[in-house]
C-alpha cells in the first residue's frame, strides 16, 4: 500500500510507489562547510538518496546556498521554531524543507512558509513528535498514544490542505516501536501523503539498529513508508544509510551491492571465522553489484544452504575451498582463503561476469569436499531443514484431513466435530 500521492524531493521522488528513499542527517555543525560537506559525501558514497542537516542558526541558512550547490544529493532543512529561518532556507534553495508546524510559531507563521514554499516549489515534510504534541491532545495522549500521535498528524495535514498546500510528506515519530508501528499503520490509511519513517532516538548502533529493523521493517513489508531514516546515536551518519539499506535489502525492496550470507557457527568451526566474514564484509564495500557470496564455518554440510550463491568459501584447520554456483572451483590455504576468493570474484566481472573455471583445480576441490563432507552429521542446517521438512509434512496432512472431513464437517462447530480438538474455519 504505497502512497497514493507522490513528491519530488530534488530530482528524487517520493511516495507514489516509487522505490523507499533512503536518508540520513549530518552531525557536523551545518555551518562548518568542509566538515558538512564531507559528511554529506560520505553518506552518498554509502547509499544516501537525501540528506537533511540541521538549521538552527542563521549562519547554518547562510551556509545552506553553498551546501545545497555542491551537494551530490538532495538536501533538507530541518527546522525548528524559527519560521524566519524556514523562508531563508526556501530561498536558499533547499530541496525539502523539514518543519513541525505545531512548533514554528501558529498558523499565520505556517501559511507564511508556504506561500513561499509554493512560490519556489519547495516540498514540505511535516510532521509530529510524541514529545511535543499539542496541548489539546494531551489527556489522549496519556489515555491512547497512538491515536493521539495519528489525530495531531491529520490535523497537520488538515492544515495543509486548508492552506491549498499538497506539496509534502508526513512524519509522525516515537520512540516506542510499537506506537511508531501501529500509528503509522492508522495514518497510511487516513491520508494519501507520502510517509517519512524513524523510529526516533533509536539508540545506539547496535539496539538502534534492531529497533529500527523492527519498526520499520513491519512497516514496509505491510507496504508502508516512502522513505526512512534510520536514527543512531553515532557521529558516522553512513552508518544510519548502511542500516537502512540493510532494511531494504532483506524485504527485498531494493538492491544495492553484495548480499553476505554467512553460518552462524558452530563446534564444527576449525577456523577464525570472525575475522574472516568481517574481512570479507570489509572487503565486499568496493563492489556495487548485488552479487552474493557466503561464508560457511565447515564443509561437513556440503554446500547445502549456499548453493545458490554466486560464491563463497568454506573452510577447516589447514585447508579451505572456493566455490560458486554450489560447484567447488578451487582448494586453497585457509589463510589464502579471502584473498582467494577476491581474485576469482575479480576475475568474473574481468570476464564479463562468466565464472572462470579450471578443471583440474574444481577436480581437487571436489576431492576436498567429499573428503570433509559428512552426510550423516546433525549440524544445525541438517536440523532446520529436517524440521522444516516435518512441519511441511504436518501441514500436507492436515490439508487432506481437513479435505477429507469438509463435507461431513460443513456446519458443525468444534464440539460437534468428529474430530477432537481440530478446529474448523466453518460453522
Ligand atoms: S555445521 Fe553449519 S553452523 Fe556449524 S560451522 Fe558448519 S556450516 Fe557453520
């Protein structure tokens, strides 16, 4: 369920079903223009479709022209309490103006910007914070946050279309992730605005991260939210762009570089295989293909649950293997491993993207893998899939059953059934 309007923020559009904009926000004081600059750099290096920066002070409006200008990225203003600043940010050419119209000083200060916001074409993202709702809403806020937070949202809204002004997106934050979830829910289906999502004030890298995965990531796969920014408590706002890219990757919504796949490990494990996946993660940022290539801690499953990558190694004490497609291409040195692997990555896109392969090596890898393969062994992947494979066996049965019994069930309720404890879908 996309948005039904779309806008544009530069030349990147949102909503409308058009692709989840990723964003972030620079930590640098807007005003210092190299340390901004390079902040904003880094993060369209890392995937960042928009950038805001912050907008407190007159000097950071002045700065704006410049930023703006030389920016790789579209660039939003955020604003907060001073509508002054939001005109000169207008003027300055900012792409996107980010502003509460709750906190910038009533409705004439409101209608002031967007005369001007209309006038230059500049879109709007407005929105609401848990933490500063207006005061009519606050016994609702207290009784119901969630319906409080979607009420002040339409409001804003309200005032928008009242203003003539359709032009912006909608943001509604909380730092509860189910509030964040359930009021975004509410509000994509109340107005047909582009939504922006965070959960804000996420925390650190690590808990903000799963926050965010968890918040956003229910959304989305509902098919809600036009762009996200995930918020981390760091100074490297790439980071906040990689944690959202990771979001879209896993849902499948967009792509963007290589996928690591990577075993959990286990007891098996005869190798570093820490340093190992972190070095190929490391080295994986270079590419920009969505190529994918696995890492697994032992060959004692084969290749099993890797096979479908493009490559991948696998592992013991001394020695390892290079494989791709699920085909073993070559044996090397454990140590060599990543390096390795790196060369044949690099030799297929020097190829055209054709897997180079020398039979006598994938002859000596295949030796290898039949050597440390154990079909009889219980390992985690072995366990999973037999598990699954049950469950899938549980649900075939059931669907005869319930088949079996439909016509002579139709009608009844569980406790007539024939069955004790089945429950039927009919009654
Ligand atoms: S058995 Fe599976 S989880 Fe354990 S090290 Fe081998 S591949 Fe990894």
């Amino acid at each position: 369920m996309a948005s039904q309007r779309q806008i544009h923020v530069g030349g990147v559009p949102v909503g409308g079903g058009a692709p989840v904009a990723v964003q972030t926000m620079t930590k640098t004081e807007t005003a210092n223009l190299p340390a901004t600059m390079a902040q904003i750099r880094t993060v369209a290096d890392a995937g960042a479709d928009i950038v805001r920066v912050a907008v407190p002070r007159e000097q950071d409006a002045e700065a704006l022209k410049t930023i703006v200008a030389e920016s790789p990225i579209p660039v939003i203003a955020d604003i907060h309490f001073n509508h002054t600043l939001a005109l000169k940010a207008i003027e300055a050419g900012a792409h996107c103006v980010r502003l509460n119209p709750g906190n910038i000083g009533g409705p004439d200060k409101v209608a002031e910007v967007i005369a001007l916001a209309r006038q230059h074409g500049t879109p709007l993202r407005v929105g609401v914070n848990s933490g500063s709702l207006p005061k009519h809403l606050r016994q609702l806020e207290y009784d119901n946050p969630v319906e409080a937070l979607v009420t002040a949202a339409v409001e804003t809204v309200a005032l928008m279309e009242r203003l003539g002004f359709e032009d912006f997106k909608v943001s509604m934050k909380s730092t509860s992730v189910p509030n964040t979830i359930a009021s975004n829910r509410l509000l994509a289906e109340r107005i047909p605005y582009p939504l922006h999502l965070g959960v804000t004030e996420a925390g650190t890298k690590w808990s903000g991260s799963l926050k965010s995965a968890v918040g956003l990531g229910t959304l989305l796969a509902d098919g809600i939210g036009d762009t996200i920014r995930i918020s981390l408590s760091t100074f490297h706002a790439e980071e906040e762009v990689k944690v959202a890219w990771e979001i879209l990757k896993a849902l499948k919504l967009r792509e963007r570089g290589p996928d690591l796949i990577a075993c959990p490990t286990c007891g098996r494990l005869q190798f570093d295989m820490d340093s190992v996946v972190a070095e190929v993660e490391r080295r994986l940022e270079a590419y920009e293909d969505p190529i994918e290539v696995s890492v697994l801690g032992c060959a004692v499953n084969g290749i099993g649950e890797a096979r479908h990558a493009d490559f991948g190694i696998t592992g013991a004490k001394d020695m390892g293997m290079i494989y791709s497609k699920g085909e073993p291409l070559k044996k090397v040195p454990t140590a060599q491993l990543v390096d390795e692997l790196f060369k044949e990555i690099d030799r297929y896109y020097a190829a055209g993207k054709t897997v180079q392969r020398d039979e006598a090596q994938a002859a000596d890898a295949r030796a290898w893998l039949a050597e440390n393969e154990d079909a009889t062994a219980m390992t985690p992947e072995r366990i999973a899939a037999l598990e699954a494979a049950a469950e899938q066996e549980d649900a075939s049965a059931d669907a005869v059953l319930d088949s079996m019994l439909a016509p002579a069930g139709a009608g009844l309720d569980e406790a007539e059934s024939p069955v004790a404890g089945r429950r039927f879908t009919r009654s």
